[in-house]
C-alpha cells in the first residue's frame, strides 16, 4: 500500500483510463472459472456495471463492500472495516 501511494495520482488515472479505452465485453462469455466481481458501494462503477458483468459471466457472483471509502488508494488509515453482504447466489 505504502508503495503505491507514492505513484502520482495522475499517473494512476491515466492507466486506469487505458483500461476503458478498449471494449472487451464481447469476450466476457468466454469465462467459465468461477468468478467474484467485488463491488463496493462508494465506488466509480454502478452496481448497474457490475450486475452486466455479472450477466455475461456465467455462474460469476456479485458482492458488495459497504464502506466509508473502499478504493485502496488514498484510502485512510482509521477507515472502518468494510462490510461485505452478498448481492446474488452463486
């Protein structure tokens, strides 16, 4: 953790961007290993995003992490442990 904050945070958007540019959702049915899409409820990505993937991605599992602030970067020390609660049965 303590690594990764010290990667500017403007080099962190820009590879994460990279990672949208391209659209590989077409490949998402390919997938047949069991699959658990994180989610947590104060992130970027809807719960919406994640129930799409959920859909493509045969026998994939959606869980939600209810937390003050659940990204791992910038993410403060006296943050309250994350809650888990399962959104759909395997």
């Amino acid at each position: 953790m303590q690594e990764s904050l010290k990667v500017p945070a403007h080099v962190w958007k820009a590879a994460t961007e990279g990672l949208l540019e391209e659209d590989h959702s077409a490949e998402l049915g390919k997938i047949k290993t069991p699959t658990l899409i994180i989610w947590g409820d104060q992130d970027t990505f809807t719960r919406s995003d994640q129930e799409t993937l959920m859909a493509a991605i045969a026998g994939s599992r959606l869980v939600c992490i209810a937390a003050p602030d659940t990204r791992p970067i910038g993410r403060s020390q006296n943050a309250s442990p994350p809650i888990w609660w399962p959104l759909s049965k395997p």
